[in-house]
C-alpha cells in the first residue's frame, strides 16, 4: 500500500509519461492499420484469383483456343489489384490522419488538465503557506505576551 503525502495528493500528474504513452499508441496503432490493410489485400486479391479460376474452368474451352481471353483476365486482374491496392492506400492515409487528430486532441486535453492540476497545487501551497505563516504570527504574539 502507497501512503500519498499533503506534497503527493498536491503533485500534478507527469505529462511527459502520458506524451510518451500517446507516441506508443500511434505507433502501435498505425503498425495495426498496415497489418490490417495488408490482410484485406491479400484477402481480396484471393477472392478475385478464385473467381478467375472459375471463370476459366468455365471457359476452358475459350481460354485454350484464344491467348487474347487470358491475357484480358490477367490485365484485369492487374487493373484490379493496382486499384485496390491504391484505395487501400487512401483509407489507410485516412484511418492514420484521423487516428494523429484524435491523439492530438487527447494530448492537448491532457496538457489543460497538467496545467490546471498545477494551478491547484499552486494555490493549495500558497493557501497552505499563508496559513502557516498565520499560525507562526499567532505564535509569535502568543510568546512575546
């Protein structure tokens, strides 16, 4: 069990640990995102190779007689993984913008609560001097009677 002082419950809380923790989290966050955006890549592009492999077991017949049908699905594949890999991209710009704003907001809200925090530990300590210094002229007094 931690015993708080009159000097601790007075403390404003360290606003460098909560910056350094806020760093941390983007971090970790926008490693998430990428890990995140990779895994729906490769997710679709999957999906778009199964749906080849269908539609030439389907058309066998075409793609064995025309090289011009497998080169049109191959460039549409092509076509379609550079697109989803560009809007990928966008959303994870997006996604990562959005998540610094809000970490920014978080951060300078804990800046106004460390300033305040300080503020009322300054006043506590300055009512808690003028008190003592009260209590020291009383006692003065009370001695030199």
């Amino acid at each position: 069990m931690v015993l708080l002082t009159s000097a601790d419950k007075h403390a404003p809380p360290s606003n460098r640990t909560f910056e350094a923790h806020l760093d941390e989290t983007l971090e970790v966050m926008q490693r998430e995102l990428v890990a995140m955006r990779q895994e729906m890549f490769v997710a679709a592009m999957a999906a778009i190779d199964e749906e080849d492999a269908v539609m030439l077991y389907r058309c066998s017949k075409l793609a064995e007689s025309s090289p011009l049908f497998l080169e049109a699905v191959d460039m549409r594949r092509r076509s379609m993984e550079k697109t989803l890999a560009e809007r990928f991209g966008q959303n994870l710009q997006h996604l990562q913008s959005i998540m610094g704003s809000v970490l920014g907001d978080l951060n300078r809200a804990n800046v106004q609560a460390h300033r305040e925090a300080v503020r009322e530990a300054r006043a506590a300590s300055d009512e808690a001097l003028k008190a003592a210094r009260r209590a020291a002229e009383m006692n003065r007094e009370h001695l030199q009677v």
